[in-house]
C-alpha cells in the first residue's frame, strides 16, 4: 500500500479488510500535514471542494475543545454539508453550535433524571439475562440479530416510551438512515436513497408525534414524557426539535453500541489470551475491556468540522471555511499516545480513547449507558457461555460506522 494510493472518500476503501484499513491510516499519520481529499459521492448533496483528514490524535483533540472554531452547525455527522430538507428530520444538537446547542443539550440532560437512569440500569441487567437465556436455547445463531442489536433497541425503545411492536420498524429506519454506502439498506440510485433516508426520518417523526400527544395528556415514567412535560424556566423543546433529537437518540443508540459488541465478541475469538485473562478476574477487567473494545474497533469512524476562521493547529494554516474530519478510529491508534495500538489489550492503562467523541460540548450524550450495556452484555455472555465465538463478519459498506450486519457464533 502506498500514500498515493489511499483515498478516503472511496466506498471501496471502507470495505477493506479491518487490518489494511489500519495499515492505511498510520501511513497517513505518519505524513507531516494532514492529507487532503476530494468529498465522496453522496446520495443528498453535490460534492463539496474538499476536506482535511484529522488523523492525529493531538488535532482531533484540538479540534474538539475549540467548538467556536471548528463549528458542527454546518453538519458534523456527514462530509458534504446536508442539504436543508434534512434539518427537519436530522438537525438535532450534534449538528449546531452554541449557543442552541447548550440551550437543548440541558433541557435533555434534565430528562435523564437520576431517576429514569437508575430505572434503565436495572433494565439493562434484565434484559441481557433475559437474551442470553433466548440464545442457549437457540443455539449456534447470527449473533447481530440476537443479541447485538437486540439490547440497544430494547433500552433506546424502552426509554422512550415506544411500544414493543414497534422496535422492528424502529431499526429498520435507523439502519436506512446510517446505510452509508451499504446497497443492502439504500438503493444505488441516488435520488431514491435520499427519498429512502428521508422517507425513514418522516417516519421515526410521525412516530414520535403520536407518542408525544398520547404523553402530553398521560404522562409515563419515559424520555418522552419527560421531554414534553419539561418547562422548567420556561424552556421547552418545539416539536420539531423534539422530532429531530427523538431520531438522534433512536439512531445513535441502536447504530453504535451494537457494533461495539460485535466487535467485542470477534476480538476475543481473534486473541484468546485477551478472553483468557478476562475470564481469570471477570469483575477487575471487565470496565477496561469495555473501553478496549470501544478504542479498538471505534464504532463511530468520525465526525466533522468546518472552520469558522482562519486558525493554525500543529503546525498547520487551516483557512476559514476548510472542512476538517475527525477521524476517531485513527486517533484511537496514534502511536504518540497508544503504545503497540494495533494490539488488543484489555489491560491497557491509561487508555484515552476518543471512541466516544474527544472532550468538548459534544462529547457522547449517551456513553454512560453504553458502557452500562456493553459491561453487563459481556459479564452475561462471559459468565453463561463462556466459550462462544464468532465466524467471519459481513461487514456494512460505510466510512462513518464500523458496522457488522451479520456475525454467526458458536457455543
Ligand atoms: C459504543 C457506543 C457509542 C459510540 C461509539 C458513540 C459515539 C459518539 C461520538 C463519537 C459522538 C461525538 C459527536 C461529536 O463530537 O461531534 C457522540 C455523540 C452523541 N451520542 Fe453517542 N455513541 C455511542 C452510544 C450512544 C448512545 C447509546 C446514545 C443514546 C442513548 C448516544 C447518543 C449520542 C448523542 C445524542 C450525541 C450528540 C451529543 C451532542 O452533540 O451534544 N450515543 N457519540
């Protein structure tokens, strides 16, 4: 592989196999600037005039502390700027700058009472017992469709008051709408994919509208109840920036935290020394192997950033309106800060991974109740079927998600 040869923006790239993507993104660290790039096809917008590859671990971190310059508003979750048609469904606060964005990141952060949360951790618990049980009685299985997807649907759904004979429809939409290139989800033509991901989001937001007049007038013990009871001085969610941030949560907690546990599981296959030393003190490594796995495999690949001005970071002259992309799969393996990164070690101390964003205003909403579902899914899983293991993954074709559509196990 050579320099001249990596192109970020090609969909062939992101189905390269898992260690020659890794093998391409540490010959572009070692380049002394930030590499350039053409902006890949998308189905919704015409290409853009280009972006920088934050590959350093040093520049994402930068990046992320200094919101007032390296601004999300003009869309952090895809590289070419969205078109406006898709703020309605997709404009939630991972998307704006302050200060609308410390506006609605507090009136959420007040809904998820210590409360509501200490009602999900139980739940959490339940429900991975309750799965785990499904599956010794199943058997040999995909383990995405029963397990992997299984629990975060259950949680994002069950937190948000929708009702059980919804989760279906529920990940169908948010796997239309996180399909990246994967022709699986989203037709090769481009003008049905874009009616495809908005065809998704208007539905996730009808959803959402009915759940919130029946919560208006009966309010239950969920996040949306709390969200259109909420008024506290005075601040209320409109029902568009409810629609959008009920489609953020949906999407950002099924699509991540079940490719952590899949990456999970095909890493201790990979290296069983790892699984043999979990198994040798389950409850001293487990909140460490958690945080490996979500560095190693960096279920969100990235997120980016426009400059507001001009500005200079590491030695390089950034000009106001350059696209930056933050590439936290890279950083994740920068050898300046991750000795031996290619190496999955669940001992690994310290271990600053920025899988879940770097520090800032960004930083992930929903971590907290991620680490919660990957350290109780694998305790189930490590103490009950100790041995299961994973065959080959088929692998969504995306540059912003990590996925796996399918992984058969083993026990
Ligand atoms: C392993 C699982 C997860 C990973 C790897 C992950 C990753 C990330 C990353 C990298 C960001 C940073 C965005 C930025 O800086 O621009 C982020 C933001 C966010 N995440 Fe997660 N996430 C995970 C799970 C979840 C879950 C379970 C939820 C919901 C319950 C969630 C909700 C959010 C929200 C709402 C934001 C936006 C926060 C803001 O803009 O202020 N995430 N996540």
């Amino acid at each position: 592989m050579t320099i001249a040869g990596i192109d970020l923006s090609a969909t062939e790239f992101w189905g390269l196999p898992l260690p020659d993507r890794a093998a391409a993104f540490a010959l572009l660290r070692a380049q002394q600037q930030p590499p350039f790039f053409a902006e890949p096809e998308t189905p919704f917008a015409e290409p853009g005039s280009g972006y920088y590859a934050l590959v350093r671990y040093a520049d994402v971190v930068e990046a992320s502390k200094h919101p007032e310059v390296f601004s999300s508003a003009k869309g952090a979750t895809s590289i070419p700027d969205l078109p406006v048609e898709f703020n309605e469904y997709f404009g939630s606060m991972i998307n704006m700058d302050d200060p609308r964005h410390t506006r609605l990141r507090r009136i959420v952060s007040r809904a998820f009472s210590p409360r509501l949360i200490a009602k999900f951790q139980d739940d959490v618990q339940r429900a991975a017992a309750e799965m785990v049980d499904d599956l010794l009685a199943t058997g040999p299985c995909d383990f995405v469709a029963n397990i992997a997807a299984k629990l975060p649907l259950k949680i994002i759904c069950d937190m948000m008051g929708i009702p059980d004979d919804q989760y279906q429809m529920v990940l169908a939409n948010t796997n239309i709408i996180l399909s990246g290139a994967d022709p699986e989800f989203v037709s090769e033509d481009l003008d049905q994919a874009v009616l495809q991901i908005l065809g998704a989001g208007q539905a996730l937001a009808d959803l959402l509208t009915g759940l919130a007049a029946v919560r208006a007038e009966a309010p239950a013990e969920d996040l949306i109840s709390a969200l259109v009871t909420a008024n506290i001085d005075g601040e209320q969610l409109t029902t568009a920036e409810l629609a959008s941030f009920f489609i953020l949560l949906v999407v950002a907690g099924n699509e991540t935290t079940r490719n952590a546990l899949s990456h999970g599981l095909m890493l201790f296959t990979q290296y069983p020394e790892q699984r043999a030393l979990l198994l040798a003190d389950l409850e001293g490594r487990l909140e460490a192997a958690v945080e490996e796995i979500v560095r190693y495999s960096s279920p969100v690949l990235f997120m980016r950033r426009t400059l507001t001005r001009d500005y200079t970071m590491n030695g390089h002259n950034y000009r106001e309106g350059d696209k930056t992309v933050l590439f936290y799969y890279s950083a994740n393996r920068d050898e300046a800060v991750f000795s031996d990164p290619d190496r999955f070690d669940i001992t690994r101390s310290p271990n600053p991974h920025v899988g879940f964003g770097a520090p800032g205003p960004h930083y992930c909403l929903g971590a907290h109740l991620a680490r919660r579902e990957l350290t109780v899914m694998l305790r189930e899983l490590m103490t009950r079927v100790p041995g299961i293991t994973v065959g080959e993954p088929d692998r969504l074709l995306s540059s912003f998600i990590n996925g796996i559509k399918r992984l058969p196990c083993q026990f």
